[in-house]
C-alpha cells in the first residue's frame, strides 16, 4: 500500500509545485491580476489535491479488499 500511495503523490506534488511556480511567475509580471491569479491558482492546487486523495484511497481500497 505504501507503494502505491507513495509513487500516487508523487504527480499531484509535482504538479502543484508547477502550478504555484507558474502563478508566482505571472504575478510578477503583472502585480495588478493578482487577486485573480490567485484564486485559479487555488481551484488548480484543489484539484491537484483530488488526485493524491484519490490515490490514497485506491491504496486503502488495495489494502482492506
């Protein structure tokens, strides 16, 4: 189960990481949007988070069927 839950967080880690990159990088560019940037930078943390609950429980599912 580790196994699986581990190499499961490790996309979704990755991929918040980009997504806070990203948004940081175009708040420097343009400091007015921020406000907006940031609130799509949360929808896309959230879903990214999505995947790694999904892949804790599929390890759950693994384990306990």
């Amino acid at each position: 189960m580790a196994l699986a839950v581990g190499l499961g967080m490790i996309g979704p880690g990755i991929g918040i990481g980009l997504v806070v990159a990203k948004a940081i990088e175009a708040m420097g560019r343009n400091p007015s949007a921020s406000g907006q940037i940031q609130t799509t930078m949360f929808i896309g943390i959230a879903f990214t988070e999505a995947l790694a609950i999904f892949a804790l429980v599929i390890g759950f599912i693994i384990k306990f069927a």
